[in-house]
C-alpha cells in the first residue's frame, strides 16, 4: 500500500495541482498535515511551489 508521500508524488506526475487538487487525488482529509508533508518535501527537494500559480510540481 503507499504511503501518503507516495501518493502526493504519484499525483503531482500527471500534472501542478493546487493544495485541495492533491488532497482529493491523494485522498488525504486533513490540510494541515497535507501542506506540512509537502513543505518537508520541499525542504528535501522533491516538490516544488510555484509561488505565481499556487501550484505544486515535481522537483
């Protein structure tokens, strides 16, 4: 089964999405420990954020 950082990559492949984009592809209920999980992979050099388009995207 994957866990959810795999799920965020796994959505992020097809396209940018915005933070409720990946929670509802990644099936993730709660923001707050979404957006914390995307900022330490930010942090890891993962995902990026594009501060222009509110959007996230693979590293």
């Amino acid at each position: 089964m994957l866990n959810d950082r795999e799920k965020i990559l796994t959505a992020l492949r097809e396209k940018p999405l915005k933070i409720y984009e990946v929670m509802k592809r990644a099936n993730l209920p709660n923001e707050e420990a979404c957006q914390s999980l995307l900022m330490k992979m930010r942090d890891e050099g993962l995902v990026k954020f594009d501060i222009h388009k509110g959007r996230w995207l693979i590293g």
